[in-house]
C-alpha cells in the first residue's frame, strides 16, 4: 500500500477521490461561475457541501426563500478556512480566473436530490451587487 495523490487542472469541478462515506473534487474557475456571466444558484437537498480556497479568489453568493422572496447574502472566502454550505440553501460559487478550490460532500450528491434556480435579471443585478 503506499499513499495517494490526486489533482484536476482542467475547467469546472472533477471528483478526484470519493468512498462511501464522501467525495472531495477540486473546483477551478470556469466561465459560468464568473461574476459577470452567473445566472443561477442550486441546493441540495439531503446533505451539506464543504468548500476550501486555495488560490485565487471566490465570493459564496447565498439565498434563503422569505415570504415568497429570496433574500440574497454573500461571503468574501479566506484562503486556508472551510466553508460549510448547510442543507437546503441556495448558493453559488463565483470565482476569477485562476481559482482553485476544494470541494468535499457527501457521495450521493448529485442533480437526482438537487435543484437549480435560475436568477430573474433584477435578482441577478442584486447579488452582483453583494460581490467585491
């Protein structure tokens, strides 16, 4: 037995490593996480999802659905700190060229127990505002 090593250079998130407890995948940027090009956010639905900066940069952009609206926040990550995004809450990832970042969840995370919602232009303008 001797110990392994994983990594993913290409665009977007890859898997590198997964058993049957949790998977952490590698995330660099790519275009659709751009500040000026984002236009959704997800959430899953049966787990939480771990997110750690390790170059670049990266704005957590959030949602909680309020009285029939969605109230929208954001956080500015810190290189080296772990990020918990809970169960059921509305996010996104926008990043610049150049980020990297480590993903870490649950196995069985996947779109089956996922939703996408896609951003109204005002909403969209409102959470770009929230960006640095």
């Amino acid at each position: 037995m001797k110990i392994q090593s994983f990594e993913y250079t290409g665009e977007g998130m890859r898997r590198v490593y997964e058993n049957g407890q949790w998977t952490v995948g590698i995330k660099n940027y790519k275009p659709a996480n751009d500040k000026s090009l984002f236009n959704e956010l997800e959430r899953h639905n049966e787990t939480d999802e771990l997110f750690v900066l390790i170059s670049g940069a990266c704005t957590l952009v959030y949602a909680e659905e309020m009285d029939g609206k969605m109230k929208f926040g954001a956080v500015s990550m810190e290189m080296g700190k772990v990020y918990n995004i809970p169960q059921g809450l509305w996010h996104n990832t926008i990043t610049v060229p150049g980020t990297r970042m480590v993903l870490i969840e649950d196995p069985g995370t996947g779109m089956s127990n996922s939703d996408i919602y896609h951003l109204g232009a005002g909403e969209a303008g409102e959470l770009r505002s929230l960006i640095p």
